[in-house]
C-alpha cells in the first residue's frame, strides 16, 4: 500500500452530507442538478470563445482556462458525493483519497493562480489601455498559464507526499464529505505539527500570495476609474472588473475559511468546502456571461450557426 501505516486501515469511511434517507434523496437530485449545470456552463464557455474569434483576446483566454479548471474541479469530488447519497455505506480507498487530496490541491491552486493573472490582465487592460496588447502578449498569456499549471502540480505533489508519511491508527472515519486535509489530520496517530504548518504555508503562499496582488491590482483599477471624467466610460470599466470581483471573493473567502482557521464545526466546514468546489464553478460561468455583452452576443452568434440543433 502507497501509505505508510502500522495499521491494516485500506479505506476510510465518509460521514457524508446527512444520514437521512429522504434528505439524502433530495440532496442527490439538487447537487446532480448543480453538477449537470457546471458541466454544460464551462463547456458552452470554452465552445463559445473557442469558435468565437472576437473573444480571442487575452481575458477570454484566461476565462475558458477558468472553465476548465471549474469543470475539473467540480469532477473531483462531486460525482463521488452523488454515488455515495445513492449509498448505504460511504467509503472510499486510501489510495483514492489520497488521489482525491492531490486533485483537490491541482485544481485550487491552479485556479487561485489563474485569478490573480486574470486581475493582472484587468490592471493592464484599464489602467494601461494603449500598452495593453503589447504587455498581454500571447506568448506570456500562455507562459502565465503554464507557470499556474506548474506551481499548483509542484505544491500539489507536496502534500500528497506528506500524506503518504501519516501514520494511520484505528480511526477511519473521516468527518466530511470527500478527502481534504485538514479532515484527515484527525485521524493520524502521526506528529501532525510538520504538516499542519507546511499546508499553512502553502495556503498563504497560494492563497494569500495570489490574493494581495489580486487586491492590490483592484485598488490601481479603482482608482484609475474614479479618474475618469465620463460616466459612460467609468461605467464600462467597472463592468468588466465586477464579475471577476464577484469570483474572487467567493472563491478566496471560503477557501480561506477551510484552511486557514481553526475548525470551526461541522456545518461550517462542509458549507465552506461546498461552497468552492461545487457552488463557485457552477456559479462562474453564470456570472461571467449575464454580467458580460461580449459573452452573450457571442453565445448568440454561435447558437446562430447552428440552428437546427437548437429549434424545438
């Protein structure tokens, strides 16, 4: 077995959402509601400024890696949640754990990087209108994403490799609804001082260190717009920064809440892990076309060149 254990513990078994059997019922039609929404929300993103040219533009760019990265995200654990409320007994492997706990990190990370670029992209675009094109190059627009593949890999492999050195006793229930790490702290009969401050520092160096200059970055756009004499221009400005506003603090609160405060209780810690690995990529792709002209008239365009798909 991959995990260091002086036990015979192969798999852990999950508390999951409720205990109930109706309430489980209701919550499997709910989150396969939500999760059928994410899919078809990031792919019609990625379709639509794929085969759309007047998005292929730095921001749009970024945004169908964004896609991505929420589909890939909501993957990791929600299909899992879905199988086990149609289950009695809710368990998973070690090994798939751990493999839960890597994706969980990939995923985050990578989008935690991807927001901070992306607000970059923003102070340059408004802040910087004449040079923009110049600064947002396609070769950097591509070595920006590539650099967010790699850290998130480099600290996601980190972690998993701490993991592997826990020690497990005879504890197997995990107090939550997938494998995160801070809910299998609990379990090991391991000195876990080492580890909890290796994700403490790898939360503020992704979470932090991507968040002050996600901040930093609307503070210079805030000011630049409040500069600027017309109301309509002021307006336009503020238009295309808010929906990227909007993601970053539902992804970055509850993100912090899970791993950088102490456990705060149950409930809490399940409605703030539900809230970044299954409400904020369903939400993004909403957020992004309603409060976006560009997107809509985009999608509009494509549904247009293919009608026959589309009539009822």
């Amino acid at each position: 077995m991959a995990l260091r254990n002086h036990s015979t513990i192969t798999q852990f078994i999950l508390i999951g959402l409720s205990d109930d059997t109706h309430i489980q019922a209701l919550l499997f039609v709910l989150f396969l509601g939500i999760y059928l929404q994410t899919l078809l929300g990031n792919l019609t993103m990625i379709l639509v400024i794929r085969t759309d040219s007047h998005l292929h533009t730095p921001m749009y760019y970024f945004l169908s890696n964004l896609s991505f990265l929420d589909l890939c995200f909501s993957s990791v654990t929600v299909p899992k949640l879905l199988k086990d409320l149609l289950s009695e007994k809710k368990t998973i492997s070690v090994e798939g754990c751990l493999a839960q706990v890597f994706f969980v990190f990939l995923t985050a990370g990578n989008e935690a990087c991807l927001l901070s670029v992306m607000a970059y992209d923003r102070y340059a675009a408004i802040c910087h209108p004449l040079l923009y094109n110049q600064v947002m190059s396609n070769q950097l627009c591509k070595g920006l994403v590539w650099g967010s593949w790699g850290l998130a890999s480099l600290n996601a492999v980190i972690i998993v490799l701490l993991a592997i050195n826990l020690d497990f006793c005879d504890a197997q229930t995990i107090h939550h609804y997938t494998c995160e790490l801070p809910s299998l702290f609990p379990l090991s009969c391991s000195d876990i001082s080492i580890n909890i401050s290796i994700l403490s520092f790898s939360t503020i160096f992704l979470g932090l260190g991507n968040f002050f200059p996600i901040f930093f970055s609307y503070v210079r756009i805030i000011f630049h717009i409040l500069s600027i004499s017309s109301t309509t221009g002021r307006s336009k400005a503020f238009s295309t920064c808010s929906s990227h506003l909007i993601a970053v603090i539902l992804f970055f609160g509850s993100g912090m809440l899970r791993y950088l405060m102490p456990p705060s209780g149950f409930s809490l810690d399940l409605l703030s892990s539900l809230q970044y690995s299954v409400i904020t990529p369903m939400l993004n792709p909403l957020i992004y076309s309603l409060r976006n002209n560009e997107v809509k008239t985009a999608v509009k365009r494509t549904l247009g060149k293919y009608p026959q798909y589309f009539r009822h």
